[in-house]
C-alpha cells in the first residue's frame, strides 16, 4: 500500500484494507496500480488474492490480475471447453434485406457464427465437421498463441491439410491469453461467405464497467459469393470488385433503407463494455459513439493502459475493446461506422443512409436516433497512434535485435500472359500453399524439400528477431500484417523506405499486438522472441490480398517442432483423408485450387 497516495487511500481505504484495489480508470493511474501489482519475470510475485467484479476489473483469481506478466506467468488452472461446429453452405436472403438472396457458407446455420466464450487458462476444443460438398475447410482462432500447438493454427496448407468433405477434425488449444479475438476458415477466400465469429476470454480488465456486451463484429458485405469475387479480384486490372455494403453484429440496413440496424440495449448510468471486431474482408472502418466516448482497454489481445477517445479505426482482424458510460438523456444514440475510402470502397457510401448501428437507453422509444456529434468520421486507413497503445504490463525488446534484421520486399506482378493474373510478392514470389503438402508434415518427416512458392524464413535460435516488411511496390496500399503464434512488437513504421537507424524506433514498453497496418509504400518494423517452435504464418489480413500470394511462413526453431507435437496420429489421419479427396487439377474434379490456398 507503501504507493497509494492519502486520498486514494481515503478514497478507495475500505478495499484497500481488505486488500483489494479497485481500478478507477478516470481517477487512478494505471502506472500506480501497476507498481503495487505487477509480477515480473524478475520478480514473480504472486499478485494478491482479489476478486473479479465490477468495481474490481483489475483482479482476477488465485495469484492472477491484470498486472500478470502472461509471457511469465502460467495462465491460471481453467476448465475444458468444447464447440462443436458443422459447416455448411445454404443459400439465405442477405443479412440487410436487400432482397436478394446468396449461397452462404455457415457455421451451424448461423451468420456470424457462434460466440466461442472461455475464461483466461481455460483449454477451448472445437470438433470442426465439413459438411461442405466441395470445399475442403481449416479453422484458424487469430490471435491465440497456440503455445507449442502448432498443429492446432487451422491452417491448410502450412499447419495441417485442409479437412475434407464429410470429414470431422478436433481443434484443442489454451487460453492463455484473454480479451476479444475471432476465429475464421483459412481455407482460402471461405471466411467471406460466413466462416467466421467472435472469441471471448474472460479476463482481467484495465477499466472497470457494469456489464459486458459482448462482441460486435463489424464487416462489409457482397452480395456475390467470395469465391466468385476472389477470381474477380486475381484478374482484374482496377483493384478488387467492391463490397455492398456494411454489417455490424450480422445485420445492417441497405441503401434503399430496408433491412435493420444492430441494436445494443443498455440503461441509463452504467458502464458497459463491447468488444469491437473488425472481420472484414477488404475494409477499413472507423467507429464513433454519439455523446458516448470510449475508454479504451485492449488493443487486440494486449491490456493496454486505458486512454479516453471519441473515435477508433479498425484495419481488418484488429480488435478494441470499450468501455462507454451511459450518462446521456434517455434516448437514441447513432453508432457511427465510417468507411476507410483512402483504401477501399464500399457501394454503401454515399447513398444518404446512416451507416452503424443503434444505441438503445432502455425508455427512449423505438426508432432511429436523432443524434448529432462533433466528430470528424476519418476515411483513413492508418492504425491507431502507437502512443495510444500502451501494453499494461511493459515489455522490453533489446535494440540489439536490429543487429539481426530481416528484410522482406512487398512488390506486386499482373501477368499479361496468364490472363492478367495478380500476384503479391515478397522478395519476389508470391506464397502459395501446396494443400496436399503442409510444410509442417515437410518438418516433420525432417525434410527440409519445401514446395516451391514457401516463402519460408527461418527462426533457428531462441532469441528475438526483428523482420523489416518494405514496400516497392507501385501500387501503394496499407496492409494489414496479421502474425500467427505470436504478438509482435511494434518498433517501427513509416513512410518510404527504413534508413537503417535506430533514431525514432521503440524499444522500452513498444506496442504489442497481432495485427499491425504497413503504411502505403512505407516499412514495419516488428519484433518478436522465437519461443514458440512451429511454422507460423505472416500474411495480410485483406483476403484478396492474402489470395494473391501476400504471406510468408517462419520455421521456428525447426529441430524442436516435433518434440512439442508429440503424438501426429490426428495430423496424418487428417492428411490422409484430404489426400484421398483432393488432387488438384484433376479434370473429374469440379474445382481447382487457382489462388494461394490460405
Ligand atoms: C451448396 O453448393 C452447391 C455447389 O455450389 C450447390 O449446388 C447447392 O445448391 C448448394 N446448396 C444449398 C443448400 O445452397
Ligand atoms: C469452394 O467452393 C466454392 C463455391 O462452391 C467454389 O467456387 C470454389 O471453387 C471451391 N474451391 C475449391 C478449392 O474447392
Ligand atoms: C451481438 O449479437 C449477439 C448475438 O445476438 C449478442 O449476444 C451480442 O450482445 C451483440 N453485441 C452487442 C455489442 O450488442
Ligand atoms: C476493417 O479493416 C479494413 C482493412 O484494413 C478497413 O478497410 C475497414 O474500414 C475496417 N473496418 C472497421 C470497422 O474498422
Ligand atoms: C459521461 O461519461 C464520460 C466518460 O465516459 C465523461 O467523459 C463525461 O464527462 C460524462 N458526462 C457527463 C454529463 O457526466
Ligand atoms: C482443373 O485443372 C485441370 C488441369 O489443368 C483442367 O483439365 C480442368 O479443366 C480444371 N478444372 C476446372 C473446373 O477448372
Ligand atoms: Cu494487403
């Protein structure tokens, strides 16, 4: 208590006898309560035992708070939880009742799929059954560590072979993170016709709040199945075919004004969180309360010290969590979403309709806000300042991680030859995965004979390294760079080309996540250790893009993946089965796989 000041101790004396501390994220400083509770790995003190509530957000359970240092720190003993999904295509009317219809393709007959909810240490399986009659099908759960489950990343290609038809495969992994996160099919273009939904882990938090909302998935919509447009997408010589329109939480209203708005229903004078998703396939949004700022709390699956703004933008995969008070009049309030036109399009902009969703005070009638705000809606498609993003529980990458930089070149090819097909590069190849022969089963059977097109860079010792993504290219977009097995650590990003100088890079405390935007034309900078042994992916989170061959693989600490595999019954089985499925190009066959693969 040595830290507290008089008044916070006068303030808060009560809790702070019975030795807990509430965390007031208006009044008290996360960097005090991070000096009285933080575990370090030099100095594991166990935090004090303290109860989750919702003046005590801070806390969590049996030696576990938000000041857990979770790289340090095994995740508190959890419980199993299991999903069992079904995929299936259908053909369903339009979520914004455009009436039109499209076939969908769905986990359980439910779009956004279901709400995969477990608490911090807890193991999550999900039994995965492909009921599709053609696709093969992987699940990937973004942003989960999958520490020293490599084989449980879903994805085809690099992690396992793709599941096939009529066939059922067991994902099991832990949580050892907590916050808001999703899981989508990494089976090419199928996240975009409906493969996709929210992860919450229950957790900690570095601001109080009442309720939980829960999550709210933002997207853009087509009205055209996406395998159609990801072919659309490889030939086309303007860019991308452009999305419909906009859903949020599943639902949103057309251009001609028919369909819904998402509602979210709360009560005057409380504290509510909602976890704001972006599962987009090509846009960038911004989002924006009326009379309602955010207290924001996480930047992805990292707590970071709470900061107030009155608007955020989401480049796709990328996560915020919020908290908003509900001190306003009763009534309607908008929440706005805005398009990031400096990046994409959407046919939605411009049509004279509000686009977002509803915040309903319970006793305000039930119709359309009347709201107005101050707030300039941004059309930009550049993160969040990083200075915003404070990890909670500091981390530190040695600058002598510069002194191993990998570079990688982005660049782009449209070969006139193939039809105009479109291709990114890096250092220049596009990645494309061969479905029959993951490179994990390559590392397993101690080969290093990659199919052409790995793109593979390996990570041999255990220490950091730092990986320099450039643009060259001509075409100059931001891209979404999305890890998988990791965090990274932001060190750096810019406009044009990195001069090699550590002037203006950070190191003391960078902000950490797993998805982090490449500015159009300029460079990133990300660090990260090699403590998780296993091939991992890096790629961009926009799905035309990823298509097009814009990813690359790590090989991690190669000699130990299988070690940390153990049994590879399930992985052979499952590469037996698709094999006995899938031979590409082969004329009885309806399909071919025609783009990267992931
Ligand atoms: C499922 O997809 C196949 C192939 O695209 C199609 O022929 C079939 O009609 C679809 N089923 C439903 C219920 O939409
Ligand atoms: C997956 O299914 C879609 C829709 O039926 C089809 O267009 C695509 O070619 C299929 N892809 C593969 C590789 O089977
Ligand atoms: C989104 O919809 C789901 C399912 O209906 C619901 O549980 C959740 O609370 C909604 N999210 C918000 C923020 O309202
Ligand atoms: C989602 O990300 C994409 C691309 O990064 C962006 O264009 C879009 O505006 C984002 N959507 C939201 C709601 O932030
Ligand atoms: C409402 O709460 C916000 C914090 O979320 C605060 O900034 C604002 O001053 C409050 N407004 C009123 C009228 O109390
Ligand atoms: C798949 O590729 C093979 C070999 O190139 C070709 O003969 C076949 O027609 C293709 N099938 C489809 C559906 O495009
Ligand atoms: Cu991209």
């Amino acid at each position: 208590m040595l830290l507290f000041s008089l008044a916070s101790w006068l303030l808060f004396g009560s809790f702070a006898l019975a030795g807990i501390i509430p965390l007031q994220a208006e009044t008290l400083p996360p960097s005090r309560v991070i000096a009285e509770r933080q575990a370090t790995s030099a100095s594991p003190v166990p935090d004090g035992q303290c109860t989750n509530g919702p003046r005590t957000r801070n806390c969590w359970s049996n030696g576990h708070s938000i000041a857990t240092d979770f790289d340090a720190k095994a995740p508190p003993d959890g419980v199993t939880v299991t999903y069992n999904f079904e995929i299936s295509n259908a053909t369903r009317p339009n979520p914004d009742g455009n009436g039109g219809s499209r076939i969908v393709m769905l986990i359980n007959g439910v779009y956004p799929g279901p709400t995969i909810r477990a608490k911090w240490g807890d193991t999550i399986i999900v039994n995965v059954k492909n009921n599709l009659q053609y696709n093969g099908t992987g699940i990937h759960w973004h942003g989960i560590r999958q520490l020293n489950s490599n084989q449980h990343d879903g994805v085809p290609g690099v992690s396992e072979c793709p599941i096939a038809p009529g066939r059922t495969r067991q994902y099991k992994f832990r949580a050892t993170q907590f916050g808001t996160t999703w899981y989508h099919s990494h089976f090419s273009a199928q996240y975009g016709d409906g493969v996709v939904g929210p992860i919450i882990i229950d957790g900690p938090a570095t601001a109080n709040y009442d309720e939980d909302l829960g999550a709210l998935p933002i997207t853009d919509w087509y009205y055209t199945p996406a395998f159609t447009l990801n072919e659309v997408a490889q030939h086309s010589l303007v860019g991308p075919p452009v999305p419909d329109n906009i859903l949020v939480n599943g639902t949103h209203i057309n251009k001609n004004g028919g369909g819904s708005y998402a509602k979210m229903n709360v009560v005057k004078g409380k504290k509510y969180r909602i976890r704001i998703i972006n599962t987009s396939v090509d846009n960038t949004f911004s989002v924006s309360m009326d009379g309602h700022p955010f207290t924001v709390l996480t930047s992805d699956l990292v707590p970071i010290k709470s900061f107030i703004t009155d608007q955020l933008t989401l480049t796709i995969g990328q996560r915020y969590d919020v908290v908003i008070t509900t001190n306003q009049t009763v009534a309607n309030y908008w929440f706005r979403v805005s398009v990031g036109t400096a990046c994409g399009r959407n046919d939605i902009v411009g049509k004279g309709v509000q686009i977002g969703a509803i915040l309903h005070y319970d006793g305000a009638p039930n119709a359309n806000p009347t709201s107005t705000t101050n707030v300039v809606m941004r059309t930009t498609c550049i993160d969040e300042s990083t200075s915003n993003l404070v990890p909670f529980v500091p981390n530190t990458v040695p600058s002598s991680v510069v002194g191993t930089t990998g570079r990688m070149d982005l660049n782009h090819f449209q070969d006139p030859a193939q039809d105009n097909l479109f291709r990114w590069l890096i250092d220049g190849t596009p990645m494309i995965v061969d479905w029959n022969n993951p490179s994990l089963e390559t590392v397993l059977a101690g080969s290093s004979n990659f199919p052409p097109n790995s793109n593979i860079h390996e990570m041999p010792g255990d220490g950091w390294y730092l990986w320099w993504i450039q643009s060259v290219a001509t075409i100059r977009l931001p891209h979404p760079i999305h890890l998988h097995g990791h965090d990274f650590y932001i060190v750096g990003s810019g406009s044009g080309t990195w001069d090699g100088s550590t002037g203006g890079l950070t190191f003391n405390n960078p902000t950490r996540r797993d998805t982090a935007t490449l500015p159009p034309g300029g460079y990133l900078l990300l660090a990260f250790p090699a403590d998780n042994p296993g091939m991992w992916l890096m790629h961009c989170h926009i799905a035309w893009h990823a298509s097009q061959g814009l990813s690359v693989q790590f090989m991690e600490r190669r000699g130990e993946i299988a070690g940390k595999i153990g049994d590879t019954g399930a992985f052979k089985q499952g590469c037996d089965e698709w094999d006995g499925y899938w031979v590409n190009g082969n004329p009885a066959k309806p399909y071919n796989q025609t783009d990267s693969g992931i």
